[in-house]
C-alpha cells in the first residue's frame, strides 16, 4: 500500500485553513512531517491519524453529511 506524501497547500485546501496554519500544526508537532528539497511534506496517514485523534466524536462515528 503505497502512502502518498501532501503539500501544505494541498492539506490546507482540504481543511479549509491557511498554509500558515498547516505550518503551525507541523511545528507544535499535532500533525506529522518531513523535509523533502526545503518544503514540508506530510503522509496521508499521519493527516487521517490527526483527523481521528480531533474527531469530536470518539468512538469513531462519523456523520455522513460530513463525509
């Protein structure tokens, strides 16, 4: 299973915030990351376990409006 690795733009795109904010996630460490050539790049899996650690609901359950 291949994981793909995703641009800061790309994540905050997704999560509707600024680059700047990804950015500060990464450097308080609730997201993370890796250098690659000078830019930050972060696994897919670690932005899915970041998702799952903030959900608002803790056993999991997801609303499907919200998927």
């Amino acid at each position: 299973m291949e994981d793909t690795m995703l641009s800061v733009k790309q994540i905050a795109k997704f999560l509707s915030v600024s680059d700047r904010t990804v950015q500060r996630m990464v450097k308080r460490g609730d997201l993370g990351a890796i250098r690659v050539g000078g830019q930050i790049r972060v696994r897919q899996s670690a932005l899915d376990r970041m998702l799952r650690e903030c959900s608002v609901y803790p056993d999991g359950y997801t609303p499907t409006s919200l998927v």
